[in-house]
C-alpha cells in the first residue's frame, strides 16, 4: 500500500510542515474551498492554498530512511509518483509553477521534474481544477530525499491573494514488500 509523503498537503494545519522559500506579496494564506471566485474541488478537499501579488513558492523536502524506506529498497529504483492540483481564480490571471527532484545522501539532484512555468488567464481559460502527474523511474540509485517544490502568483500584481491556488499534493514511491 502506498502512502503520501508529503505532510499537510492541503491546508488543514495551515501553513505546518512545508517552508517558504519564496513568500512575497501577502504571503502564503490557507483558504476554504471554492473561496471567492473559484471552483469546487473534487474529492474530499476542503482547502488550498492560494498565493499573493509577488512569487509565492514552498517546499518539503521528504527523508525516506526517515520515512522507513531501507537503502536496498530505494536503490532498487522504485517507481515516484508525483500529483498536484492547481487553479487560478475566475477574475485574475496567474502563474503556477514545480519542481520536484529525487536526491541523494549528499542532496545532489538524482533526477527532476521541472513544469515550464503554466499561466492561466481567465480570459481563455475557465481556470478550475488541473492536475500535474509525473512518474519517475530509471534514476538510478543512491535516492535517500526527495524535494517537493510549488507555487506561483497573480499576473495582475492586485494586492491580496488572487494568485494561484494549489492543493492535493502527493508523493508516493511504489515499492514490493
């Protein structure tokens, strides 16, 4: 069975477990769903998090010894699963951006997946819900961390949080028992 790595991955404890490399503008705030101008979630969400004027970007990054994982089991390259969801407002433009990287003991990039930075403009675009999923495998070993990294801002530099919103995150690794 796999689990999600990642610690509050969508709000319920505000802000705890992730650190904010970049919070500009209003910060980083914790909203309930759909929040003004925005869409309803599907599945059992509740909140998101929803980002400000300037580049707003946070990150966790998981310790998979810590996590349980042995070093056969993870230099044995078992599959990474990524997910996130995003969505920008429904009267102001945004950007979103990611990046997730597999690490080794030393911290040195094993592997990434960077999205070219995703704008969303509600002008062309109804702005609900998006998904962004990435399997990594064939990295090769030595994997021991893994770098979760997301987040964005509004096109329109309007004070407040009018910027990307961002939910559901998660990061499994598929190993045999």
């Amino acid at each position: 069975m796999t689990r999600n790595l990642l610690k509050n991955p969508d709000g319920e404890d505000n802000l705890e477990f992730w650190e904010l490399t970049e919070n500009g503008g209003n910060e980083w705030k914790v909203e309930d769903m759909p929040g003004d101008c925005g869409h309803d979630f599907n599945g059992d969400v509740t909140k998101y998090f929803a980002t400000s004027f300037h580049l707003c970007l946070k990150r966790q990054v998981i310790d998979l010894i810590e996590e349980g994982y042995s070093a056969d089991q993870l230099d044995n390259q078992p599959a990474v699963k990524v997910e996130d969801w995003y969505c920008g407002r429904t009267d102001c433009g945004c950007t979103y951006q990611i990046t997730v990287c597999l690490l080794d003991e030393g911290h040195e990039i094993l592997d990434e997946m960077k999205l070219e930075q995703v704008t969303l403009d509600p002008d062309t675009d109804d702005c609900s819900w998006k998904q962004v999923q990435h399997t990594f495998s064939d990295y090769g070993p030595g994997l021991r961390f893994i770098s979760f990294e997301h987040g964005g801002q509004d096109s329109r530099f309007w004070e407040g949080w009018f910027g990307v919103r961002v939910t559901g995150s998660s990061v499994t690794i598929e190993t045999t028992p």
